[in-house]
C-alpha cells in the first residue's frame, strides 16, 4: 500500500523524543510527527499531550525518496474543527485528557499581576543578585574592585 502525501491515516504512537514523536501506521510504515504538528496550542514537551500507545490520526505531510514520512496531528484537528461529527479512534481520549491537564497547569502556574509588580519583583530579584556577586568577588584577588595589598 503506497502513501500518499495528503492522506489521513490512524497510527500508533511507539517512540517519544524531545523533537517529536514515531507513529507506526496502519500499513506497517511509521513517520514522525514534529512538536509543532503535535498540537493546535503551543506545548514546550511532547509528552503533556502524547504518551506511548496512544492511538491517533495523522495526515501525511510529505514523504521523502529516502523513505521518510513526515507526519501532522494539528492538521487532521484543524479538520476536525470544520467537520463536528469527526470522532477520534478509541484510546487517544488520552491525548484530550493530557491536552486539558497541561492547559490547566500553564493557567494556574502563573498569578495575574500588573506590569508594575513584575517590575518590582524583578528589580528586587536582580538586585539581591548583584549585591550577592558584589560581596562575593569584592575580597578574592582579580576580582572587579577588590583590594590590593
């Protein structure tokens, strides 16, 4: 069976990595889905959204001669969006569920604080910084202003 670039296959994931991850497809060949095809929303590591065993569907973004197959989740939920009787293949509701979880950890991480905070806590925070270095290198030889004898 000769894949197509263009076509919307189900695949299995069986490799995590910090670029991407393998998916084996259904015909025996696997490819590789990037971090940025991954996901419609940002994600900094792969594996908040994919684990290994997770079922998906993947479009095949292009197939090299040497047999490499670049792959794409983001593209076949973009087309889940413009057709809402699309359902996923049983076992990735374990993808929707990391994606929700790793959305509700980036809300909480961070309060909501003016620009004005932040920019009090970071003058603070540098400051304390360079007090620190200062005491540290003002006693020892070389050091920037230290005394000579």
């Amino acid at each position: 069976m000769s894949i197509e670039v263009g076509s919307v296959l189900q695949g299995k994931v069986t490799g995590i990595t910090k670029f991407g991850a393998f998916v084996k497809l259904s015909n025996g060949s696997s490819g590789l889905v990037h971090i940025s095809e991954a996901s419609t929303d940002f994600i900094k590591e792969i594996s908040d959204v994919l684990a290994v065993g997770d079922e998906v569907n993947v479009k095949v973004i292009s197939v090299a001669d040497n047999g490499k197959i670049v792959l794409s989740i983001k593209q076949t939920m973009e087309a889940v969006d413009h057709k809402k009787d699309f359902s996923f293949p049983k076992g990735s509701s374990s993808f929707e569920n990391n994606r929700k979880n790793a959305n509700r950890r980036n809300n909480k991480a961070k309060p909501d604080k003016g620009f004005d905070a932040l920019m009090s806590s970071f003058l603070k925070n540098s400051e304390k910084k360079l007090s620190s270095l200062r005491r540290n290198t003002e006693g020892k030889r070389g050091g920037r202003g230290g005394r000579r004898s």
